[in-house]
C-alpha cells in the first residue's frame, strides 16, 4: 500500500509540476485570464485531492462495491458543489475580476479532475 501511496504522491507531484507550467504559458500568452490567486488553487485542488484519495483507499479497502460506488458519486458531487459555490462567492464579491478566477479555476478543476478520475480507477482495479 505504501508504494501506491508513493506513486499517487509522485503523479500529484507532475499533475501540479504540469498545471503550474501551463500557468506561465497562459500568463505569458493571455495573462487576462490568469487571476493572481492561482497558487491558492492549486494548494485548494491538491488537499482536495489528497483527502479523496486516501478516503477512496479506505472505502475501496472493505471490498463493498456499493460503498465504493455511492463513495464516488458522493464525491463528484460533494466536489462540484463546492467548487461552485466557490466560483458563486468569489464571483459575487469581486466582480471586476471574476473572469480570470472562474477561467483558471475551471482549467484546475479539468486537470484535477482527470487525474482523480485516472486515480480512482487505478485504485478500483
């Protein structure tokens, strides 16, 4: 187990290493839509995907395939919508420059989200 935790750790790593490249090629490119927030939404998307993952470890680890599977769609659910009530509040309270969080938000929920979607059925294989 302690290697599967390893290699997680070591994809998060690249997925992050990958994100914060493309960053500096969006701000190089459009630097409009980049918000100056944009590391406190990486750390946001890699807690959150720590915590999922080593919960996913410990449902998967009881072997009931309908935990499991009701765990995923908690998730994905419980996930959406606090990132939208997120995008909702910072968008509400600092209109002016909502345009570049909502845009670098949702470029991290994509890739945050498909490296827990790769995770997940990894774990579940």
């Amino acid at each position: 187990m302690k290697y599967q935790h390893t290699k997680f750790f070591i994809s998060l790593f690249c997925v992050t290493a990958l994100a914060t490249a493309l960053t500096f090629v969006l701000k190089y490119i459009v630097p409009q839509i980049i918000t100056l927030y944009w590391p406190g939404l990486i750390l946001f998307f890699v807690i959150m995907n720590v915590i999922i993952y080593f919960m996913t470890a410990k449902v998967k680890s009881k072997n009931d395939i309908n935990k499991t599977t009701h765990f995923h769609m908690l998730t994905t659910i419980l996930k959406l919508v606090v990132c939208l009530a997120i995008i909702a509040t910072y968008s509400i309270m600092f209109s002016e420059s909502a345009k570049a969080f909502v845009v670098s938000f949702l470029v991290y929920y994509l890739c945050y989200t498909l490296f827990e979607t790769f995770v997940k059925i990894k774990i579940n294989n």
